[in-house]
C-alpha cells in the first residue's frame, strides 16, 4: 500500500499503489494529504515530486470548501466541498469522506498547473455521468462516461463508485459532469 504523507512530494515506493482498468505505470506514488500553508510558494521541505498521487480526502472537515488544499501535490479543485455521506444512496469507496459537487449540483473541475499524464476517480451518481479531460488550450483530449445512475439500492446494474478514468499526455483539466444530478467523488488519483 502506498505510503501516507503530510509533507508535499515526501517520497514513497509502491508498486501496487494504483491498480486500474487503464494499467497505468507502476511507480513512485504517495497519498496526498492537504496542505493549509499560506503563500503561493512552495514549502521550503518539497523535496521529491511525486510520479502519482492520491488524495486523502479524510483530512479535510465535513462541509469544507475543497479549493486550494491539494495545490503543492499538483491539482485545484472549483465546485467541490468534503462531505460524509449520511445518505446510504452514496457510500464512500473507502474511508468516510468524498467530494461532492457543490455550491452548484452535478459538476466538479480539477485543475493541474502541471499538466498530468492520467485521472483516475470511483463516482457514485444520481445521473449519467462524463469525465471530460482539455488540454492547456481548452481542446477536448478524451472523455470516459458512466452511462447511468449508480446510487447504492437502486436497480441499476452499475454498482456504487464505478470508475472512470482518463489516459492521455498533457491533461491541464478534467470535469465531472452528471447533468443536474448529484455526484460524489472517491479515491481520485493522478500521475505525471
């Protein structure tokens, strides 16, 4: 398992760290947790860069704003606030925490002032959703869909927090859209 870190780009071997349908390079990774420093420099401890994240969603407060805390580990967050689900429709993929799309239902962005070489998230959602992934000049690089609603349940023949993922060089952005609905995100994942 990949080793958990507090201190951005602190370094962490794993070669199982994240294992997907896209077999993504086994390499270098750490789980992600967020930093409330200010400034926009980097902290002076940054020492290795990480070759893949995950993020540590638990670390961050019900109901929080989920902006900026991810920024020294490579992404910024619009539309996107921690929740602990008390709806059972939703469960989290692990641990107790997800994001949600909110102030406005049905959407999140990530952005990364890197570009990134994948996106890999699990989305529970009460709609059909996209994973649509832009270059730097906003072109449409690739998307990957869930087709339906997947609320834990339900009839729907997509279980709970299906993933999706995108693979392709130099993704500046990804947006998860589910059309008015609700959706939350687990387990998100990047790579250089």
């Amino acid at each position: 398992m990949a080793k958990q870190s507090s201190l951005p780009w602190e370094e962490a071997r794993d070669s199982e760290a994240f294992e997907s349908a896209a077999s993504f390079k086994e390499s270098q990774a750490v789980i992600a947790s967020p930093v409330r420093e200010i400034g926009n420099s980097e902290p002076k401890h940054l020492t290795v860069k990480p070759v893949c994240a995950r993020l540590n969603l638990e670390d961050l407060k019900c109901f929080e704003g989920v902006e900026k805390q991810f920024h020294y580990w490579g992404v910024l967050f619009r539309n996107a606030i921690a929740l602990q689900p008390s709806n059972p429709a939703y469960p989290p993929r692990s641990g107790t925490t997800v994001l949600m799309g909110a102030p406005d239902s049905g959407w999140i962005e990530a952005i990364f002032p890197k570009p990134v070489c994948f996106v890999c998230c699990y989305v529970t959602s009460s709609q059909r959703t996209i994973m649509s992934a832009y270059d730097a000049q906003d072109n449409l690089l690739l998307r990957s869909e869930m087709p339906s609603a997947n609320l834990a349940g339900s009839s729907s023949e997509i279980l709970p927090n299906t993933q999706l993922s995108v693979q392709s060089p130099n993704i500046s952005r990804i947006t998860l859209s589910a059309f008015d609905g609700q959706l939350i995100v687990d387990d998100f994942s990047f790579g250089f």
